[in-house]
C-alpha cells in the first residue's frame, strides 16, 4: 500500500478511509503513514479532518505526518491545528517543511507569542510566564550540554 501512495494512486484514499476507523492500531497506523507518503491535497485534507476527531497523542502523530508535507497551497488550512499546539510546553519541529513553519511563525506573531531563534530553522517561543520551546531532535541529540542546560 505504501508504494501505491508514493505513486499518489487514488485507490489509496479509499483504503485509508476504512483503515482509519479500525480498532486495531497498526492499521491506522498504515493509513496515516500512507497518506502522508501521498502528500496529495486530499491526503492532508483528510489528515486534517482525522486530526479533529483522535485524541491527543494521535493528534501528535497527525501533525508530525503533516509538517513533513504541507504544501504551500495547504498551508492555511493548518493554521487551525498550529493554533492548538501554539501552548504546548515543547514542540518538536524535526523534519518540519517551510510553510508548517512560516504558519507557526504567523500564528505566534498574531497572538503576540514571540519567537527567538535557536538553531539554524528552529526555535524557542517565549510568552509572557511561561517558555514555550521548539526542537529539532536530530539538533538537540548532536547538541553539546552546558552547565546542565541544553540549547
């Protein structure tokens, strides 16, 4: 199946719908990594929809699928999904494409969160009483600690 995706058949769309109302996880599973290797607009349309109705930690998973993807033309349509992480406590953006990226930036700006960057691509949120942080996994595990504090 995944291969299927990778050449953006459209039979796939089909599968995922029934994969992804399957108890059994591994299969939902597939139909997530199916549709993020699709890539298409109604791949991510529906990874959008899917995002609204799982509970946290799938919705994780979703918006990791999703960032490596998003297109510019399926940018806006995230903003809804970054608003919802904007108050997470760390935010892994390891693999993000540019426009996830510029929406967060976009969202941080307009709701006045302030955005400092880090590492080449990445960054930390800061908002008034509380730190809000943004990290590339591959970047913090080459990063050297000092005095205890990794940056």
């Amino acid at each position: 199946m995944l291969e299927l995706a990778r050449r953006k058949d459209l039979i796939v769309l089909q599968v995922c719908e029934s994969l992804l109302t399957s108890v059994c996880i591994e299969q939902w599973f597939l139909a997530v990594d199916a549709l993020g290797l699709m890539a298409t607009n109604e791949a991510v349309e529906r990874l959008l929809g899917v995002y609204r109705e799982v509970d946290e930690a799938r919705r994780r998973i979703i918006l990791t699928t999703i960032a490596k993807v998003l297109s510019e033309e399926m940018a806006p349509r995230f903003k809804k999904v970054i608003r919802d992480l904007i108050f997470s406590e760390v935010i892994d953006v390891t693999h993000w494409t540019s426009p996830p990226l510029a929406v967060l930036r976009a969202e941080c700006y307009r709701l006045g969160v302030r955005v400092v960057q880090t590492a080449p691509g990445r960054q930390v949120r800061i908002q008034p009483r509380r730190d809000i942080t943004l990290y590339d996994e591959e970047v913090r595990k080459s990063t050297p600690s000092v005095s205890g504090r990794s940056f």
